[in-house]
C-alpha cells in the first residue's frame, strides 16, 4: 500500500491533533475498512475503547488479525451496517464513508449527548475537497478544521477534519 503512513495512520491520527480522548471515551469507527482511523488512534490512546464496525466481514476478519498481532486489548468489532449498529458511545469516527448529511441520520442514535471533552460528543469526519454544498444545513452547527494548519505535507493541503456535535433532538 503506497504511502501508507501518511495517507492512512498520520491521516487517522490528525483527530489526535483536534481533540485529545480523554480516559474511558469509546469511539466508533464507522465503516472502518482497514482499520482506520480505529486502529491508528486505540494505539494513540490505549486508555480509549474503540469499536470498529464494517459490513464487509471480511475487511473485519482482516482487522481482528490486526487487532489480535498488535495486543490491542481496547479494541472491538462489529460486522454490521453501522444504522444497525446498537452501541452507545461518546464519537462516531468516519473516513471517505459517505456523505455527512447521512453519516449525521445513521449514527446520531448512537452517540451519547453531552461529554467531557473540549468538543462536545458527536461525528467526526475526515473529509477531503469542499464541502460547503455536502454540510448544507448542518453548517450552522459543524466545525471543520483545516488540515494543513496542522501539518506541512501537501497530502493535508485540501484535508479536513468536520465536528458535528450531537443535538439530543438527534436522538429521538
């Protein structure tokens, strides 16, 4: 896999740059692929669990393997349609999933209002390209950092993180 880190694990671990887990957060990585974000970040912070969820089972046989030779003992799976999913958890992480709008409509049940965090608990999306047309009405209450004020790489030139805080209102 041609840059490997710096397109996957640094481009995963950027979320570390925004907003620091605080002990007993639980994340999940929706639609995680190969393992990213999730992985990258449960070995950044040992003391968050994640739970990394995908439909394809095996992408997830794949990542168990990962989990299983790295030790990661804050790690969990799921085969699942992540709008099936039933977890409670405090972040929703995505990677090149789908679009915010839907990722907002699947996983808000799932995020618990509220935290402890700088950021209060909700989605966070790494996104590439614009995204003012695919934010629409949600750009009232989403925060979207730009990349590459973090980092000097051009890969992050056209970077973002989007943090979509969960609205109780959400969750009915």
């Amino acid at each position: 896999m041609e840059n490997l880190y710096l397109h996957h694990v640094l481009h995963s671990l950027a979320i570390a740059k925004i907003i620091p887990l605080n002990r007993g957060t639980i994340v999940l990585d929706a639609g995680t692929g190969g393992g990213f974000p999730g992985i990258p970040l449960s070995i950044y912070f040992p003391e968050v669990k994640f739970i990394l969820a995908d439909s394809i089972a095996k992408k997830i046989k794949v990542v168990d393997a990962v989990i299983k030779s790295l030790g990661l003992t804050n790690c969990e799976t799921r085969t699942e349609r992540v709008e099936k999913l039933s977890d409670r958890v405090d972040f929703v992480t995505v990677r090149a999933v789908t679009s915010i709008a839907t990722l907002v409509k699947w996983t808000s049940k799932n995020i618990i209002p509220g935290g402890t965090h700088d950021l209060k608990n909700g989605l966070i999306a790494l996104k590439g390209g614009e995204l003012e047309d695919e934010l629409g009405p949600l750009k009232a209450t989403a925060t979207v950092f730009h990349l590459g004020d973090f980092f000097t790489e051009t890969f992050f030139e056209t970077k973002k993180l989007v943090h979509i805080p969960v609205n109780p209102t959400m969750n009915s």
